[in-house]
C-alpha cells in the first residue's frame, strides 16, 4: 500500500510563508499527475497546483505569482513554496497523486493564516 506523507502545515502570521512536503513511501512519480489540493473549512475541495511528469505546472488564480510547485523524483516528493499568505489561504492541504490508473491521497496537513 502506497502512503503519502505530508508535512510542513501549521500556524503562520498573514504575509508569512511556508512550505509543504508530500513524500510517497513508493516509487510512483514517474508517469504522474501530482497536485495539492485544499479544502476550507465548510467548503469543497479545491485544486491548488499541479506538476506533470512532462513539467507542465498549473497555478489557480488565488495562489498565481506566489507559490512554487516542484518535484523531486528521486526522492519520490512534491513540494508546495507558498508566500504572501492571506486568511483565505486558511484549509486542509492534501497530497495528490494519480499513476497508473491509482489515485493516492495524503491525510492532509491544516494551514491556519492568522490576520
């Protein structure tokens, strides 16, 4: 059973910054659709950015201009850099990972943006 870590959620100021690691615990980036998802409280999960194997990188519009989404295969991970962050950035952070025709999900790692 594949397993995603998540790591790097947690308290930060409004225009602070921070950055989440998704680890796989097996080699399955190769060939992969890889994203962060975040769901706010009381509202359906969205897509935040996305990496493909081929390097194509999709932003939503909230997060454009300031956030960094990257990979590092070998090391089977996914990073999210984030900065300028505002209270709407507040939610549950997940890991996603599609390969081979499986869906993986992390458990999710909580962002709080304080004003």
């Amino acid at each position: 059973q594949v397993q995603l870590a998540e790591s790097g959620g947690g308290l930060v100021q409004a225009g602070g910054s921070l950055r989440l690691s998704c680890t796989a615990s097996g080699s399955i980036f190769d060939n992969a659709y890889m994203g962060w998802y975040r769901q706010p409280p009381g509202k359906q999960r969205e897509l935040v950015a996305s990496i493909t194997t081929a390097g194509t990188i999709y932003y939503t519009d909230s997060v454009k201009g300031r956030s960094t989404i990257s990979r590092d295969t070998a090391k089977n991970a996914m990073y999210l850099q984030m900065h300028s962050l505002k209270p709407e950035d507040t939610a549950d952070y997940y890991c996603y990972i599609q390969a081979y025709g499986r869906s993986y999900w992390g458990q999710g790692t909580q962002v709080t943006v304080s004003s």
